[in-house]
C-alpha cells in the first residue's frame, strides 16, 4: 500500500498522458458520457414524477357500494364502521342523491337537460369507498359478501388499467437504467483499450521490465473514472438548467401535475449522478483492461 501511495505522482502523471495522447477522442468521451448519464437523470426525474402520478391514481382509486333502502341510519352507521375495518379501504364517503345527481350533470354537461324528464330523482345515495389497487380484488369480493350492501360499481376495468400503468412505469424505469447504465460501460470500456492499444509499446516494456498488473492498469482506471467524473459533472450541470427550466414552465401552464419538490430532485441529482459516474468508470476500465493481456 506505501509503494501504491508513493506511485500515485507517477499514476496521475501517466493519466494526464494518456487524456492528452486522444485529447480529441477523450474530449468527445467526455461528452458523450455527459450525454448517456443526463439521459440517465432525465429518466430517474421522469420516473419521479410518474411514480407520484402512480401514488396519486392509486389514492383516487375507488369503488362505489350501493345499499339498501331498508337501512335505518343505525345500520347505514354500522355498515359504515364494518366496511371501513376491511383490509385495503383507506377512506369512505356516503353520497346523497341530490350529491350523485349533480355529479351527473357535471359528466353530461349540455345533455343533462334529459334529467329533467324525470318526476323524482333517479339516482340512489351510495357509499364511496378509496381503497388499495394493490388488493383491489379481495376487497371487492368482500365489499360484495357485506350485509345490506346490494350492488359494487367496481370500475375494475379501469382500476386495471392504473395498475398496468404503474407497472408498466416501473419497468420502463429499470430497463432505461439498465440500458443507459451498459451504454456507458461499453463506450467507457471501449475507450480505454483505444488508450491501452495506443500505448501497447510502453506496456509491452513494462511488462518486460516486470511492472506489476496493477502498476500497469492503474493509469487506465484513474483516466476512466477521471473521464467519467467530468461527465457526470456535465451531466448534474445540465439536469440542474433542465429541472428549473421544467419546474418555471410546468409549474405555470400544468399546475396540477404532481411534481416532487425541486430542491429534492437537484439534491439527488448532484449526490448521485457524480457518484453513478465514478461506479460506472471504474467498472468500464476494468472492462477495458482486459485488453493489456491481449497486447503484445
């Protein structure tokens, strides 16, 4: 360990060497690498803020439980307090008539008129009831085996389809990440054997003069992950302009969309794009050095 520390001049002198031999090329690596991981946080923030769209749908999911007419207001309150004991209710709501009426008027809008036909009000009080998409069958199966409860609007169909988005968001999220993730292993990997199989006339030399593996392959990794660095940095730079242009101009045109705070997304971006980046250089130099046993 005091040889490696006491080498370390020679190692980042050697890097230096090595960045200056392919300014151009390593100059045009930096970028790209800066590119692939803004595209890797453009992903991670997407993912974000699908992931809160997902929460959100998932706490407005909900089902509807009609009773009977029967019911005094006793038992209305008793089945009240059984449903809201049921595993995966998170909330419940009793709808009056006059309540469901309006809602309809509001969905018809200039073709409520037809309502009007109606002597009494068509509509019956019901029971509105957030619960869990997660177990959104067993919950259904349950509302339906429950005394005085006579029909469950489930909208299955619909609560369906907001669990394949969330599934489908999560998978997506994973695959980009990988994918981003491979890409710059391999551009960083190829990278350096263009370095080792520059310089395969001073490897070749130090081998011979008996030069450890690590003495040899050290620069090559100090110059992937300095490389890597430098990219990452560009990277945070260019998501910090990204998040605060987005965040101005969504916050004032789509103010609904649930957006996490911006601080937070910045704080991560600048915590772990530069960390992502030194994980992903040190791995594509290791990938690279396996090119000093092929050259002779």
């Amino acid at each position: 360990m005091r040889s490696f520390l006491f080498n370390m001049g020679y190692f980042i002198k050697e890097s230096g060497r090595i960045i200056r031999l392919n300014l151009l090329s390593n100059i045009f690596s930096v970028i790209g690498t800066g590119l692939i991981l803004l595209l890797l946080g453009i992903i991670v923030t997407g993912t974000s803020v699908g992931n809160r769209l997902v929460v959100m749908l998932n706490e407005e999911a909900e089902v509807n439980a009609y009773f009977s007419k029967e019911l005094t207001s006793e038992e209305v309150e008793q089945l009240i307090e059984k449903i809201t004991n049921l595993d995966g209710v998170r909330a419940l709501r009793i709808v009056d008539e006059d309540e469901a009426k309006a809602s309809m008027q509001e969905i018809l809008g200039e073709e409520a008129k037809i309502l009007e036909l109606f002597d009494d009000n068509p509509f019956e009080a019901f029971i509105e009831i957030r619960i869990d998409i997660e177990v959104m069958n067993s919950v259904i199966e349950e509302l339906r085996g429950v005394d005085g409860i006579e029909y469950v609007r489930d909208n299955q169909e619909i609560l369906e389809k907001i669990k394949d988005i969330t599934y489908a968001l999560e998978i997506l999220g994973y695959l980009m990440i990988a994918a981003v993730g491979i890409t710059t292993v391999i551009i960083l990997s190829h990278m350096i054997r263009q370095g080792i199989y520059n310089n395969k006339e001073q490897i070749n030399t130090l081998k011979l003069l008996g030069s450890p593996g690590i003495f040899i392959g050290f620069p090559y990794i100090l110059t992937g992950v300095f490389l890597t660095l430098l990219g990452g940095i560009i990277a945070v730079i260019a998501m910090v302009l990204l998040i605060n242009g987005a965040y101005n101009s969504l916050g004032a045109t789509i103010p609904f969309i649930p957006l996490p705070p911006k601080d937070e997304l910045i704080t991560n971006m600048v915590l772990w794009l530069p960390v992502l980046s030194l994980i992903l250089g040190f791995f594509g130099s290791l990938f690279g050095l396996s090119s000093i046993g092929e050259k002779s």
